[in-house]
C-alpha cells in the first residue's frame, strides 16, 4: 500500500509532522506484504503559504496515488479532498516515520473520521474593522 507520511524532514528516520498542510515534507513510502520496499521523499511548497495549504497538500499526495495519509491535524477542507478521493487517514503518533509505517502495517495507527482545526490561513488577514 502506498502511503503518505507528513514529516519534518526527508527520509523514513525523520521525525513525524503533526501538521499536514504546513508539513516540511511528506515521505511516500510503498508496502509490500510486511516490508517497506521503497521510500520517496517530496518537500511541500505549501510550508509557508498564506491559505490554502491544506487543498495544495491533498493535491499533491494525490498525485502520487497514494491509498492512505498519516498525520496529525488535516484541516477540514483537505479531509474532504482526501476522503472524496478514497484516500484513509491515519492518526500519527510521536516518532519517526518508519515507526509510524510499521504502526499502520499492524493497525496499531487510528482512523481519523474528520477534519480537525485548520481552515484559518495561520491569521494572516487584517481581520475586521469597526
């Protein structure tokens, strides 16, 4: 199964990412049986964007066809990107990516069912004035 992990940095010893718009990094990794066959790593522009992040980062890990995503907050608008897509995701926990890919190979990672948070563009705007 071909995954999407939100990391901090390239390669499968990077630590997770608990954002999934604003990622460093997201690191595809391909599984085949119980082993991890081959890992690619691609840099997320959408890392400094004032909105819009999260549809950009849904776009991108779509691209790689991937069947599953695992991170932390995925705001609501990327959710209904992946989810419309077939895309599952997954809770990460604390750690690496290569132990967050050896969680969800023994279904130890939780399904996310929503979108959490996000949605803000990180309170960029002016806001309202009086």
């Amino acid at each position: 199964m071909k995954t999407a992990i939100s990391s901090a940095g390239p390669g499968i010893e990077s630590q997770v990412d608990t954002r999934f718009g604003r990622c460093a990094y997201f690191v595809i990794v391909n599984v085949e049986g119980n082993e991890i066959k081959e890992e690619k790593s691609i840099e997320n522009p959408g890392v400094n964007m004032p909105g819009g992040a999260g549809i950009s980062a849904a776009q991108i890990v779509a691209n790689e066809k991937v069947k599953a995503v695992v991170s932390g907050n995925v705001g609501p608008k990327a959710f209904y990107v992946l989810n419309s897509l077939g895309i599952e995701i997954y809770q990460a926990v604390p750690g690496t990516v290569k132990e967050n890919a050896e969680k969800l190979l023994r279904n130890e990672l939780q399904k996310i069912d929503s979108g959490s948070g996000g949605g803000f563009a990180r309170g960029r705007g002016f806001g309202r004035r009086f």
